[in-house]
C-alpha cells in the first residue's frame, strides 16, 4: 500500500483554499490535520484530502435533493 503525502501548496491547489483557512477549518475540527514528517515540515495525506473533498461532494449533493 502507497501513501502519498501533500505540502500545503499542493492542498491549497487541490482545495483551493488559503493556507489561512484551512488552519481555521484544522481548528474548528472541519478539516483533516496535518503529520509532522521533520522538524518544520508537516504535510497532509492524500487520502483524508480527498476523503474531504467527497464528503463536500455529497453534502452538495444531499442539499441540491431537498431542493
């Protein structure tokens, strides 16, 4: 099994959030936490992002139904 890593530029293209906000989100509990790889460098895993991103999906998707 492969794990893919992320930097924050890479989750900010991906998202297409700012760095500001997806701290916020990371606070308020909405948003996957970042792993520590070394000292001064943390990064995402590519699955939980994307886990993210299809929940956003789906919430779309619930709320387009009751429509």
């Amino acid at each position: 099994m492969s794990i893919t890593l992320l930097s924050m530029r890479r989750v900010e293209d991906i998202t297409t959030l700012k760095k500001s906000r997806i701290y916020s989100l990371i606070a308020e509990g909405q948003f996957p936490a970042p792993i520590k790889v070394s000292p001064g460098r943390s990064a995402w895993l590519a699955s939980e992002i994307d886990k993210w991103i299809d929940t956003r999906a789906k919430q779309r998707k619930s709320s387009e139904e009751r429509l």
